[in-house]
C-alpha cells in the first residue's frame, strides 16, 4: 500500500469509530480501543503484504 492509502484508510477507521461513539453513546472506552486495535491490525497486515 501507499503512504497515501494506508494514510486514508487510517482517516475512515478513525472516523467510523467517531460516528459509532456518537450514535452509540453506550459504547465502552474498551470496545472502543478493542475495535480500533483489530481494524488497525488488519491494516497493518495489508501495508506489510
């Protein structure tokens, strides 16, 4: 992947994690980070490939 593209798809993890937080106010602080931690693993594992 690009430094571009992993830069996007950082910006819509990020992002869908802010409109889930706001629409689901029940949302934990640790689902939250667990969430962010899976997503960025798979990113990861796709700028290593």
């Amino acid at each position: 992947m690009e430094r571009i593209e992993v830069q996007e798809a950082l910006k819509e993890i990020l992002e869908g994690a802010i409109q889930r937080g706001n629409e689901q106010q029940g949302i934990t602080v640790q689902e939250f980070v667990n969430e962010l931690k899976e997503q960025l693993e798979n990113l990861l594992g796709k700028v290593k490939e």
